[in-house]
C-alpha cells in the first residue's frame, strides 16, 4: 500500500466514524490533528524514558502508527500532497550541510 493508498484509507476510517460530522467530539480541523499529532508523538518518549530500547516493540509499532495516521490526516485537511513534500524536502535536504559534532 502506498502513502496515497494509507491517505485513503484513515480518509475512509474517518467518515465510518463519523468524524467529519459538524458536531463531532472529535472535530476534523488542522488545529485538532496538529494537536494530536504533537500528544502522539509525545507518546513515543514514554517508550524511551530511563531507557535505550523500546520495552515492548508492538506498543511502540502501535504509538508509531498513531503520528503516521495523524500526520495523514492533517496533510489531507491541509491539501498538502505528503508524498511530494517528502520528496521534495529530502531533494532538498541532499544540497544541506550539517555540522559534524565533535
């Protein structure tokens, strides 16, 4: 399945859910699914917290899916093509330096 593919399917998850309904609890807006994406993503740490390695791998696989949903979701409100931008972004980031740490 590809990222268009994934696009489509939380697109669909989220109308059987009724989530884009007007009086929704779980409104369907850029501000929302940036704030979710952020606590999601917050979620990940918990696995690494006092540790190097995740303790339980498939928590984490899930936490991991969770950011990848979200961060779908909020490129589909935004009419971002996320594919592209992730494209163009690592073209980009092959013409930038980093400074080498010491």
């Amino acid at each position: 399945m590809d990222i268009k593919q994934l696009s489509q399917a939380m697109d669909q998850f989220v109308r059987a859910k009724g989530w884009y309904a007007p009086d929704s609890l779980r409104p369907q807006t850029a501000r929302s699914i940036a704030i979710s994406l952020n606590l999601e993503a917050a979620e990940i740490l918990e696995h690494f917290q006092w540790t190097e390695s995740a303790k339980d791998p498939q928590e984490l696989a899930g936490e991991l899916a969770d950011v990848a949903l979200y961060l779908l979701q909020l490129a589909n409100l935004t009419g971002i093509d996320l594919e592209s931008a992730v494209l163009d972004k690592l073209d980009k980031n092959y013409t930038r330096t980093w400074d080498n740490p010491e």
